[in-house]
C-alpha cells in the first residue's frame, strides 16, 4: 500500500485507482494522462507483462467517461531487450488504442533511447496518426528533431529533460537549458500545425507558450505532473487545455524518491508529513 505521503505523487498501485483520480481531475477540467510505472526492463517477458498491462489499460480509459490517455516508456516494453521487441510491442499498444478512440504517448528517456524512440514514433505516427512523443530541450540535437517531426500527423510534448546526459551532447546550466526550451517552443509553434504539449512547471514558460499562441495561433496545452502546482493546473484549466501526468503501480517508490529529490518544495514536503505525520 502506498503511504499518505508518495500518494501525492503517484495514484495508488492500481489501474483502477488511477482511473478514480483521473475522474476527480475531469470534474476540475484537467485531463489525465496515465502511466503505469515501470522501465529499464531486460527480459521479454517483463517487457510483454508490461504490454498486456497497457492493453488491458487502452480497455479501461476508453470505457471511462475521463478526458484520458495513456504514455509508455520505451524501454519497460521490450527497447531494453531489442529495438525489434520495442517496435512489435509498440504497435500493439497503438494500433489497439487506434482501434478504441484513445491516444498513446511515448515518454522518452535518456539519449540512448532517442534514435529508436523517435523511429518508432514516426511510422506509428504515419500509420495510425494517435499518438505522442516527448522530445528533451537540454539535448542539443533537438532542434533537428523538430525539423524531422514537424510534417508528421501525431504530437509531440517538449520538456527541459531530467537525465544527466554526457558533456557535449547536452546543455547543461540552467540558463542555457531555459534558452533551449524557449529556442524549442517558437520552432514549434511556428512550424507545428498539430498543435504543442508543453511539458514545464515553469511559470515563465507557460506564459511564453501563451505569447506565442497569441503570435501565431498554434493550438497548444499545458501538461505536468501529478503532486506538482495542482492548484495553478486547475487554474489554467479555465484557459487552456491542461493534462497531468498520473503515474500508478507498484514501482511507485523509485518514481517517488525522483520527485521528491527533484524540487526543494517537494523535499519540503515530504519532511513535513515525516515530522507531523
């Protein structure tokens, strides 16, 4: 069971509590995007486990009445055994979510995954057209990555990027990451007619997407992470289309020391409930 202090961050260990949490979203006009926690697996048979899983999940969100989809991660479905598992397991899952009206996001992870995650996306997203893919401002190739995917029919949601990535093929200061996302955000809503999914907490951000929707009508949404500014979620709502990223499953304790470690107001948080229980 999960304590009272991860359940800000992580929706239970069940498809079934994260569809309840998604619906206490929709009630607040925020949709939920919804993943089940997992990844860096070696064995086709975690990988294939894993797949049945969001198979079993593509059912339940098309049966909700939510504003929902789903997002995988590339390696918790077959890319840590082969790219050709990956592939086959991926279009299992959207060629099923195609079927059922739901749309499926693809996480990406550090840049070893990037090549294969993004060949990937781009022939599901020719073929099926119901589906996302995340790219990462901090790597330096990505502006050449939005050149690559602006023509095709799916989404694809920008982030600064988590993973400590290698000297020279990242930036790597704050400052720097910001210009990038900033540099990444007006390639995409100049060139982008499918609309943006920006992926950033960071208030300057959002109201610099907004500027750029001003400019140049590009449809956009706002996306962040569940236990992370609700409240300004729920407020953005009322302008903009708004998804949070609902993670849930039994993997949910590594997910949660990530989050807690990424922001000093999570820290905060977490020692709170320690201290006052």
């Amino acid at each position: 069971m999960i304590p009272p202090i991860a359940s800000r961050f992580v929706a239970g260990e069940s498809a079934a509590s994260a569809l309840e949490h998604a619906a206490e979203l929709d009630e607040d006009g925020v949709g939920a995007i919804l993943n089940l926690l997992g990844e860096h697996y070696e064995s086709r048979e975690e990988a294939d486990a894993d797949t049945e899983a969001y198979l079993e999940l593509v059912e339940h969100v098309a049966s909700a009445d939510v504003d929902g989809c789903v997002s995988v991660k590339p390696t918790q479905i077959g890319l840590g055994v082969s790219e050709a598992a990956f592939r086959e397991n991926a279009e299992r899952v959207v060629a099923a979510a195609h079927e059922r009206g739901v749309f499926v996001w693809f996480d990406m992870e550090d840049h070893t995954t990037t090549d294969a995650t993004l060949d990937a996306y781009e022939a599901l997203a020719t073929e099926y057209g119901n589906v996302g893919v995340c790219v990462q401002a901090n790597l330096k190739r990505t502006p050449d990555d939005l050149e690559r995917l602006a023509p095709l029919s799916g989404k694809v949601r920008l982030v600064k990027g988590a993973y400590d990535e290698p000297e020279g093929i990242a930036h790597e200061s704050k400052a720097a990451v910001d210009a990038a996302y900033r540099d990444c955000l007006e390639r995409m809503f100049r060139a982008f007619e499918g609309g943006v999914a920006v992926g950033s907490h960071d208030p300057a951000m959002i109201e610099y997407a907004a500027e750029l929707h001003g400019e140049h009508g590009t449809d956009y949404e706002v996306q962040m992470l569940m236990g992370v500014r609700e409240d300004a979620q729920r407020e953005l709502a009322r302008d903009v289309s708004v998804y949070q990223y609902v993670p849930y499953g039994a993997e949910w304790l590594s997910y949660f020391a990530r989050r807690v470690a990424e922001r000093r107001e999570n820290l905060a948080f977490a020692v709170r409930a320690v201290l006052h229980g």
